[in-house]
C-alpha cells in the first residue's frame, strides 16, 4: 500500500521538506511506499486530504517570527473533517536566490507573503527600495531568475541546489532561531498524544464572553501553549479561536474540560491529539531521487 501525502508545492518549498521529512519517519516505523504529491496552494493540500485523493497532508500552521498561517487555520475550520496526527517543527533558514552578482541591480524580490515578513528586517536595512511580490509559494519564482538578472527570490538554499541557482546571501531571516510548525492532516481519528488542538466561537461578543472558556482551562490545570484568533467572516468583533492545550484528549480531565467548554461556546471543534517529532533535513536529496 502507497502512502500518499499532499505538500505546497512547486519542488523545492519548506512543505516539501518537511514531507519528505515525514515519509522518512513513516518507512522507518513501517511504510512500505510513500508518494508525495504537490499542490499549488496550501488551501489546495489540505482540501486534497479532506476529499480522499491523498492519505495525509503536510501543512504549515505557525512561524516562530510571523505566528499563525492563515490560510490554514480558515481552511481547517470550514472543512472540519480532519484530525492532526503528528506535528514537524522545521527550522527555517532563508537565502535570496539570484544572478545579480551584487545587490546594486536588484529592483524586485519574490516570496510567498510568510518569507518576505521573516526577512523584513533585512530587506529594509539592504534592499529598501525593492518591490516585494507576493507569490503562492518560495519556488514559485525560480524559474524566472535565468532570465532576468535584476530580480531575486527568497527561498532556501535546499531550493538553490534543486534548481541549480546561485545564492547572493545567507541567511536572510530576522531572527536565527526562526521554525516552522507542519500539521500532518488525515481523515484518520487521532486520541493519543501530549497535546490538543482545538478552535471554538463564542455565543455573544460580550464583556467576559472568552473568559469563561479560558476559567475551564485554568480550573483544571490544562496549560495552553498557543491562543490565536480569526475573524469569524460573520461581523466586525466576530472571532474564532484556536487553542493547543498541552495535554491529550484521552485524559479524564481534559475530557471534562472540552464536556464544559461545550456549555459556553458557539461552535467547538477538536482536531485531535498528536506528539511532535523532531525533523532531520540532512539526506532530503536522497529521499527526493
């Protein structure tokens, strides 16, 4: 049996990595084939999975530097089919790709929206007058910088020795402990692990109307390591919240923390619990071939 496992692609992006990453764990606790797919967005991986045509996906849901990705806490939400069966934290380090052989003639930079916010900070101290366009992923741009030397992308140097391109600077990130977390998503229930992910909306916007919920948690010594709100698309003031709880679903008290947080929230989803595993990016060449 094929393991199938969707990624943002083209090749050569940080999803990719970390899928790559993840199917070597898989055959070594027994796979016998794992195949990864790539998909032009992130809200294209994640619907692959909730639809059946992959078994599992990879997807980025928060930065060190830049917190939460969006696209993928929305998307979670409206598809509420899938349960988180691991988490991968990948260490990030950006490089600016480009033929220039100086930065003087560089007038435009390509990235998707979460590299140029890591690199902001170097972007404005060396190319403060570039244009910065925002692209679906960190290799999307590549393959234009044969043609045209006054442009870079900022991708990884992983990426650079994929499509054989020079980099002008590493490392370009703001923050040299900057990591991403991946989600890996399946149809698959998951009850076992050190931590809970969940997101819940609240009845009323209210005075002390998230409170309440955060009062459950206290009350029975559930740490949260992670609070992030969405707008619930509904109103101005209207939001959803995500939560990860450090404890699994299958204790007792968390299984009465969630049974209350029923009576004073909207809406509650749970996505499961999962262990993180630590990622080893070395041989990702091998594993790719």
């Amino acid at each position: 049996m094929v393991i199938s496992i969707a990624h943002l692609g083209p090749q050569g992006t940080y999803a990719e990595a970390a899928a790559l990453a993840y199917a070597r764990w898989l055959k070594q606790h027994g796979a016998k084939a794992v195949r990864l797919h790539a998909y032009p967005s992130i809200a294209q991986t994640i619907q692959a999975t909730a639809s059946g045509d992959t078994d599992l996906t990879v997807a980025p849901v928060e930065n060190s530097i830049e917190g939460g990705v969006t696209i993928t806490l929305d998307t979670l939400w409206k598809l509420d089919n899938l349960q988180i069966q691991n988490a991968l934290v990948l260490p990030i380090g950006h490089a600016l790709l480009s033929q220039a052989e100086t930065l003087a003639p560089i007038h435009k930079v390509y990235s998707h929206p979460q590299a140029l916010a890591q690199c902001q900070g170097w972007l404005a101290q060396f190319l403060p007058n570039v244009d910065l366009i925002s692209t679906n992923s960190t290799t999307e741009a590549l393959q234009h910088l044969e043609q045209d030397p006054t442009i870079a992308a900022i991708s990884s140097q992983w990426a650079a020795k994929l499509y054989k391109l020079p980099i002008l600077a590493y490392p370009i990130n703001d923050h040299s402990d900057n990591c991403t977390k991946f989600w890996v998503l399946s149809l698959q229930p998951s009850s076992q692990g050190s931590h809970t992910s969940i997101a819940f909306s609240l009845p009323v916007n209210a005075p002390g109307a998230l409170i309440k919920p955060l009062q459950l948690f206290a009350a029975t010594n559930i740490n949260l390591s992670r609070i992030e709100s969405r707008p619930a698309k509904r109103s101005l003031g209207d939001y959803r919240f995500f939560v990860d709880l450090e404890c699994g679903i299958s204790q007792t008290h968390t299984q009465a923390a969630l049974k209350a947080l029923e009576s004073c929230t909207e809406t509650l989803k749970i996505f499961g619990s999962y262990e993180t595993l630590p990622v080893e990016l070395s041989g990702l060449e091998q594993l790719e071939q």
